[in-house]
C-alpha cells in the first residue's frame, strides 16, 4: 500500500529500487553484539522446521539473561520469530546501507526505506 501510494506521486523525483544483496554478518556487527547475532542465526536454525516462536522472552532470556519471571508473556508478544526472518533482516539491512551509499555517493540526496523489523 505504501508503494502504491508513493508510486502515485511525481515519479521523476523517486528512485524504487530492490536491486541490493543482503547484508552481511559483518555489516549487522556494526551496530549489534556478536551475542545477538549469534543468537538469531541459532534460533533462525531452530525455526526452519517448527512454527514461529515469539522472539522478546527468547532475547531477553537467552541475550537479557533474565529469570523467567521477569520474561514478557509469549502470549502478549508483538514480534515472532520465523523460518524467514532471518532473511527479511539481512533485506532491510541491506536495503539500509544501500541506501545510505547511494547519499553518500551523491548519488542521490536523501533516502526512505521501507522495512520491518
């Protein structure tokens, strides 16, 4: 939807583009632990056979180190955790720092990505 509306504008002024690789391991250590990544490539394992585990108790247990009394309720959880999220990550990391090279090459002068977390 947000595409579609975007796409409706005066497109001589917008560049869409889904023309970048997924980011790499490395680029996701700039701005996180090697203990988080390395936790979501593990539970990325995890998930590929199994249904879609609700991710907040999973870091704040296994990242956090919280007891399991301090854990949010799986049930209230907002975000899971599934075979494909791993993927859609490293998309919109790679989305990001393709962005932010085409500003810094000048070859555009700002940028909006649409991802999700």
């Amino acid at each position: 939807a947000i595409v579609g509306a975007l796409k409706g504008l005066e497109e001589e002024k917008y560049t869409f583009s889904s023309e970048f690789e997924l980011a790499s391991r490395e680029m996701v250590e700039m701005a996180h632990s090697k203990e988080y990544i390395n936790f979501v490539y593990k539970l990325s394992e995890e998930v590929q056979n199994s249904a879609p585990v609700p991710f907040t108790p999973r870091v704040q247990k296994e990242v956090g180190m919280l007891e399991d009394d301090q854990l949010k309720k799986p049930d209230l959880c907002d975000t899971s955790f599934s075979k494909g999220s791993l993927k859609a990550a490293l998309r919109a990391v790679g989305s990001v720092c393709h962005a932010v090279d085409r500003v810094v090459q000048k070859l555009q002068r700002n940028s909006f990505c649409i991802v999700r977390p």
